[in-house]
C-alpha cells in the first residue's frame, strides 16, 4: 500500500502552485515518468507559458523558479524508457533555456549544480482495473509485481537519498536498460503485434496460450537473447524469469495499453533486434521479420 503521497497537483489548475513547491527548501529530488513521447517539446512553450505544454519545459520553469530564490540544485531522476534518458532531457532542458534567454549564471546552475542521473526501472505496475474489491475505498488501486529493479548511475550524492534493496547504484546502467528494453520490452511489444488482433486481452492470457506461448518462447530463445548474449549479464536467465513474470495471475497487464506508443516501440524494442541480429548471423530472424513487417 502507497502511502506516501501527499497530495497531486494538476499543473494546468496549480501551476502557480508547483512553482510555489521548487522554491521549497525541502525539495531534494524530481522524479518523472512520462513515456517514450515525453521529452518532446511543443512550439508555442516558452519561459511565460503559465503552464507549459511540454515537461521538459515545465521543468525548465521549475528549476528556474528554484534557482532565483538561490537554493541549491536539485537530483533529477527521469525514469523515461529511453536511452540516456538523463543526459538527453539535461540538454533539452539546457538548450531550451539558452534559446528563451536564460540568464547563463542559471544555465551553469541547472548543469552543475542539478544532478542528473541516468537510470532503468524495471518493475510491472498495471493500471487501475475495471473490477477490484477494493475499488470502493480506493479508486486508484494498482497491482504490481514482487519484482523490483531500479538501477541508477552512481554520483555524489544520489546514494545518500536513495536506500532501498530494490535499489542498485552502478557504474553504467547501459547494459540493464539494453537487457530490459530488448528482452521484456520486446516481447511486450511482439505481444502487441501479433496477439492483441488475435482477441487476446491481456500478456498473461496470451503467454498461457499453447500456441503463443510457444511463439514468444521461440521469439525470446532464437532470436532476441543471442542477440543481446555477452552484453549484458544472463540474458537467457532473465527471459526466463520474464516469462514467469508474465504469468503472475494477480497482475493483468493489458495488451492496449502496452500498445500505446506502439510505432515509437517497433523502432526502439524489435528494429534494433533485428538488424543485429542479421549482421551477427548473415540471415534475417523469422519472427522479427515477420512482426515488423505485419506492422507496416
């Protein structure tokens, strides 16, 4: 049971609000979490937009806001699915606020004084069912997984916030993210694609059917894990553990909201794959071909 929220603000009802939080002395961490199409950036934002359209322009504005009642910097932790998600939002936010004109004792601030911290999270967490018991006395009731990873780059600092088993400080998250991405990712992407337009409603129900089950087993074993094999650490292993993932009956996590994005994820999760794959082998993988080529 999450019990550590406060409250939620609405930027679009709050925003004055918001801004009133990052001059907070209390205020250590930003956490964001806002999908693959996050860091995209609309055109009519700017440093008076009240609120921004955009995150990364929100955040522009929120550590602006922090930086000219002089507190120090804060940890930001983007927990986006994207590569360098960290280094990548840092120079969006940067080149924003040289482009509207922010004063450069803020632009050296936000880069020196902020640490920005690249990072994986890997942990299932459905959204809120159409049918729960518990619904009545709490109408945001989640479900998530016994399992738990969130790895983070190790810097000053971030390790003295954070302390939790779950948690692993590293030197380079780059090979959990490549073994996440391409692994579970991937096969929740290739369940997209081939099982939603079968009727099938949810991963579980689709990796307990005889014949997709034996689809995304040969997918997973053939295909992706000798792929990704001596860049990162036991990647038979941890699809192994993916698919036991997938069968947990008290998390149903469902095949359209997975599709959300699903262009942007063809490209990220099984293209990749794909391509490496027949570079490594000289021949094309079967499924990969075949799911990326049904998807237009």
């Amino acid at each position: 049971r999450v019990e550590s929220i406060s409250r939620a603000l609405v930027a679009g009802d709050s925003w004055d609000e918001v801004l009133e939080l990052a001059r907070s002395p209390e205020l250590r961490v930003v956490v964001s979490n806002t999908t693959e199409k996050g860091y995209e950036v609309d055109a009519s934002d700017g440093l008076d937009s009240s609120p921004p359209n955009s995150f990364p322009a929100k955040l522009l504005q929120v550590l602006l806001a922090r930086f000219e009642v002089g507190l120090p910097g804060l940890t930001v932790l983007p927990c986006e699915l994207i590569e360098h998600n960290a280094s990548r939002l840092r120079g969006i936010v940067l080149g924003l606020g040289e482009l509207w004109g922010a004063a450069p004792g803020f632009l050296h601030w936000a880069a020196r004084e902020c640490s920005w911290h690249e990072n994986l999270v890997d942990r299932i967490v459905t959204g809120t069912p159409d049918e729960h018991p518990l619904l009545d006395e709490d109408p945001l009731v989640v479900a998530c997984e016994p399992f738990a990873l969130f790895a983070i780059e190790k810097t000053d600092g971030v390790l003295e916030l954070f302390s939790h088993p779950a948690i692993l400080p590293v030197d380079d998250v780059t090979p959990y993210a490549l073994r996440k991405v391409r692994i579970l990712n991937g096969a929740h992407t290739a369940l997209v694609a081939k099982a939603l337009p079968a009727g099938f409603q949810t991963v579980r129900e689709a990796v307990e059917d005889s014949e997709l089950g034996s689809w995304l087993r040969e997918l997973l074993f053939q295909e992706i894990v000798p792929t990704v094999s001596g860049r990162v650490d036991d990647a038979e292993g941890f699809a192994r553990e993916v698919l036991e993932r997938f069968r947990n009956p008290f998390v149903e996590h469902r095949l359209e909201d997975i599709a959300l994005h699903h262009e942007e994820k063809l490209r990220t999760r099984l293209l990749p794959t794909r391509e490496e794959y027949a570079e490594q082998t000289g021949e094309e993988p079967v499924i990969l071909t075949e799911i990326l080529r049904s998807q237009g």
